[in-house]
C-alpha cells in the first residue's frame, strides 16, 4: 500500500507539472510595475539602460506626457515634450486641443522620432507632427514641423502616426482614425516626410461609426503585422476597446485576420479584449517582438487610464499572443 501510493504521488505530481508545462504563461507575461504608471496612448522604447514611455498628455494640460524608469518596473513622470504649444499648429488646427495625442516614438538613422498628433476630439481637422532627438535624456527635442493633415473634406483623419521600417530599411507611416481606417505611406528616408501615394489597408465598413483606430505595423519572420483598436477609448470603465491584429507578406497589404479575412473588410483577430481590472485595453506598441505595451481602465481605481507591459509570445503559426 505504501509502495502503491508513492506510486499515484509520483505520478499526479508528474501529470501536475506536464500540465503546467502547457498552460500559456498568460498571467506571468504582465509586468508588474508601479510608480506613476497613468499614461494613455503609449509607446515606449529603451535608451541605453533606460526606458522611456510617451502618451497622450493630461487634458486641460499642455503637452506630450513622458514617463521614465531605470529598471522597466518603476515608473517616474518627467517635463512633458512641448510645454508651450507651437505656434504653427494654429494655421492647420486653429482650434485644437492643449495636449497633443498618440505619440508614437522610435529609433531609425540615429535619432528618436516622435510623431504625434494634434486635433480635439470627433474632428478630422487634425495634423501629424514630428520632433526629434539624438538623445531623450538631453531633453533637446528638435521641431520637425508637418508631416500629414487632414481637413473635414478628407475621409480619413491625419492622427495616431506611427513609424514602421520594412524589411529594406525604408521607414513608413501608418495612421488613421474611424472614417475610411487606417492608411499607410511611404517616407523619406532624409526628411521623414511623405513620398509617394496614400495606401488604404484596414477598415470596418460594417460598423456604423467605423470604429478602428491606432496602427502599429511590425515587421517579422516574413510577414507585415498590423496591430488596431477596435471601437470605443476615453470612456473609462465604460470604454469597449479591444486590440485586433492581421498581417500580410506585403506592407501595403492585403492585411488578413487567422481565418483569412481581410482588415480592409472588417477583419481582425482579436488579441486583447480587457479583464475584470482592465478595461477597454488599446492603443498598443510592439517593441523589439518581444513587448507589447498598451493603455487600459483600472476598473479597481475610477477607470483611471494606465500604462500596461506584456511579454509577448508568438505560436506556432507565427501568430502573436502575450
């Protein structure tokens, strides 16, 4: 009897382990910081040991909203990025916003660029801006000026630039916002500025507010994935936003979801639809393959909006999950 029951010990615990082996590492993927986490619309990046995260500045406030840590965990508020709006925003945007959305920052020939929007919210009379830097630390943010805008006339709203480079090395820009979707254009390399057509390469014509916003293209193992958000921010606890994610051999496209539907005619797999603590998860940035960030309501503190840091994983068929 003793013998028989080390027996069936032995081998529940090896079943127990076999099966812990199987389970996607879901929960522990979540980075566990803390700090001064409060950021909406993020994106991060790394300068030598230390990372950087950019959103959407406070409302009422001026400015880009930087925060800062040593270590990835511990997050600390720095001075925002134009604490004094420019004046050239007013001849594209005369009645914009104080704080300037959606930064989207990345390294490409030397320096850190940061696009970002300008535009007050339900309009399409929006700009795409661009400043940039040799270093974040040194705080010598350069203006860059223009690069895209849209006035009520266009279907498309010129907000939540981000920039991709393809497989050649060439950078490009996606963005969008709701109307007629996402879009993608060509820059130059110099002057990071437009060349080169508008590509259409996701939209939801299905949804009566054609709800679809916020793209993050990363290129990997042979495929172009494109990352949005469906539906609903800036409602707190009561925000629907969810991340879907398509991908195609070609950076314009035709973006298609795992059941092959494309982006451009509603599809999207849907990667992360929010929990009981956070809610309305979007406006996400792939980093290095390897890191997911994205903005969520903290069910448990107002729905107020915070930053949120996942590994993420990839399976077998090359799709990603965290």
């Amino acid at each position: 009897m003793i013998s028989r029951g080390k027996t069936i010990g032995k081998t529940i615990v090896l079943s127990l382990m076999l099966v812990l082996l199987f389970i996607p590492n879901a929960s522990a993927s979540f980075w566990d910081i803390s700090g001064d986490t409060m950021l909406h619309d993020p994106s991060i990046t790394k300068e030598g040991n230390v990372w950087w995260a950019f959103g959407t500045g406070e409302v009422n406030k001026n400015g880009i909203r930087v925060l800062r840590s040593e270590d990835g965990k511990q997050w600390g508020a720095t001075p925002v990025i134009f604490p004094q709006p420019l004046a050239w925003w007013k001849q594209y945007v005369p009645s914009h916003e104080s704080n300037q959305w959606a930064p989207d920052v990345s390294y490409y020939n030397g320096r850190y660029w940061v696009f970002y929007s300008v535009s007050s919210f339900g309009s399409n009379n929006s700009l795409i801006g661009l400043t940039s830097t040799k270093s974040i630390q040194s705080g010598d943010w350069r203006d860059d000026g223009l690069v895209i805008k849209s006035t009520t006339s266009n279907n498309y709203n010129a907000i939540d630039g981000d920039l991709v480079v393809d497989k050649n090395g060439e950078p490009w820009m996606s963005f969008g916002s709701f109307r007629s979707g996402i879009k993608l254009t060509k820059l130059d390399r110099n002057t990071m500025k437009p060349t080169g057509q508008l590509y259409s390469i996701a939209a939801r014509p299905n949804v009566s507010d054609h709800a679809i916003e916020a793209p993050n293209i990363t290129y990997k193992d042979g495929y172009y994935y494109l990352f949005v958000s469906f539906d609903h921010c800036c409602r707190g606890v009561d925000s629907d936003y969810k991340i879907a994610v398509g991908r195609s051999k070609d950076i314009t496209g035709p973006y298609v979801d795992r059941n092959g539907k494309r982006m451009l005619d509603g599809g999207g797999t849907i990667l992360d639809a929010g929990n009981e603590r956070w809610v309305g998860p979007g406006h996400q940035d792939v980093y290095n393959n390897n890191l997911i960030v994205r903005h969520a309501y903290d069910a448990k503190n107002n729905g107020v909006p915070r930053l949120l840091i996942n590994d993420l994983y990839w399976d077998s068929s090359g799709w990603p999950r965290y």
